[in-house]
C-alpha cells in the first residue's frame, strides 16, 4: 500500500489543507530529524509532513540532518516522497512563481554526510542515481497539473548548492554553461538518501527569484517571501491532487 510522506520547504513549513492527527518526536539512528512528523489526512489520505528546516524554519541548509529526516519517514512507513523547495531561476524559462519538476541535479554541496553505506559494511554498495527522481511520482504530479490547469516545468536541472549563502553572478554563469536550470539549496544528498533507502521521490520546485546576475533588482527576503505566497498556493493544490490519485 502506498503512503505518502511530503518534506516542506521555505515556503511550505505547514500545509494549510493538511488536518494534523498527531505529531510524534522521533529518533533515527542518525539522530534526530528537523521537527516531529505530523501525521495527518488531505482529503481522505493519509500523509505524513516534515518540514526539513523545522517548523520555526530555524535549520540553514547545510544544518539540516538529512540522514535522519530520510530514515525517520521511511520507518514512519512512506513508501513514496514529494520534497518541496523553493530554488532561484537560471534557465530564461523559470522566472519567478514558476512551478517546476526536475529531472536532473546536479551536486555541488560539499562536507554533507550523503549516505547511509559508510560503516559497518559487508560488500561496499553502490546506488543507480542515473535518473535521480521517481517517474511514477513525476507522472502524477504531471496528470495532476494537466487535471488543474496549472502550467509546470516537467524538465529541469537543479543545482543543488551549499548554502546558506546565495551565489554570485559568476557562479550562477558557471551553473548555466553546466545546463542547470533552476538552483537550490536542499537537493542534495535528500534525493540520493532516499534512493539508498528505496523510497521513490521527487522534487516540486517553486522558483522565488532569478538567480543572481539574471535581473537588475537586488534580491530580498520580502521579494522572495512574495513570491513564493502564489507559487505555493498553486503547489498545494497539486500536492492535493496528487494524494488523491495515490
């Protein structure tokens, strides 16, 4: 049976349409994970929620615990995982509020533990990241935009980066000659832990603002704060969707 869990991004640390039956702190061998999961129902379904910067959004992304957050939702019983990120556009096509679904990343984090196969082996273990983002997921995200009528993004490149920081010009140049589209924190090592765990994932980007060197204005938290309002809006409504046709 599938169970769908939804890690929220900056933007999304609560889900407006999600009735929350109860929150449970946990502890995963890898410590603790960002907030308690709150476990609840949209519609009829049950999900579980993290929110991967904690509910306060207090975790920077280089902060965060992703080994714990990845192998709480998975003993939680998710078999399936939405992340929500709020990214920076590159591409000429992701200007702001754009909703998009990468699939690709590419890693330029650095210092993150990003696997679960370093201690205590039998064999050394090596994952198939080729595609990094679930297609079955994709696929409904993308039926449940068409049944909307909400206009997405369903190819893209995302660069995750380090943070907490947002990048130069130059660097965001580098990033397009490297054909990344879109440019985010949180990417990394989420998407590859969760496939080390099994767990099909997939990433719905919400762009807040173009990344740096791409428009004349000087990027702000309001700005970002503003735009990310409409795109998450939107988002919600297919992350609803989405829970419905699983």
């Amino acid at each position: 049976m599938n169970k769908l869990a939804i890690i929220g991004g900056t933007g999304l640390s609560t889900m407006e349409n999600l009735e929350i039956i109860r929150r449970e702190i946990v502890q995963t061998p890898y410590g603790e994970p960002s907030a308690p999961l709150a476990y609840g129902k949209i519609g009829n379904c049950d999900v579980i929620f993290l929110p991967r910067h904690g509910y306060g959004h207090t975790l920077p992304p280089h902060k965060i615990n992703y080994r714990a957050n990845i192998h709480a939702l998975k003993d939680a019983g998710a078999t399936h995982v939405l992340a929500i990120a709020a990214v920076g556009g590159i591409h000429s096509d992701m200007g702001a509020k754009r909703i998009v679904l990468p699939d690709q990343i590419i890693d330029y984090t650095h210092s993150r533990i990003n696997t679960y196969f370093e201690e205590s082996l039998t064999h050394v273990t090596h994952i198939d990241f080729s595609y990094p983002y679930s297609e079955y997921v994709r696929n409904k995200i993308i039926a449940a935009s068409k049944k909307l009528k909400i206009d997405i993004a369903t190819k893209a490149t995302y660069a995750a980066t380090q943070g907490p920081r947002l990048e130069t010009a130059a660097e965001i140049a580098k990033l397009e000659k490297d054909g990344c589209d879109i440019v985010g924190m949180t990417g990394m090592p989420e998407a590859c832990l969760a496939r080390e765990l099994g767990l099909e994932y997939a990433c719905l980007a919400v762009v807040a603002n173009l990344a740096a060197g791409k428009s004349d204005e000087e990027l702000t938290m309001e700005m970002i704060k503003a735009n990310l309002k409409e795109g998450m809006e939107n988002t919600q409504k297919i992350v609803a969707e989405v829970i419905a046709k699983m």
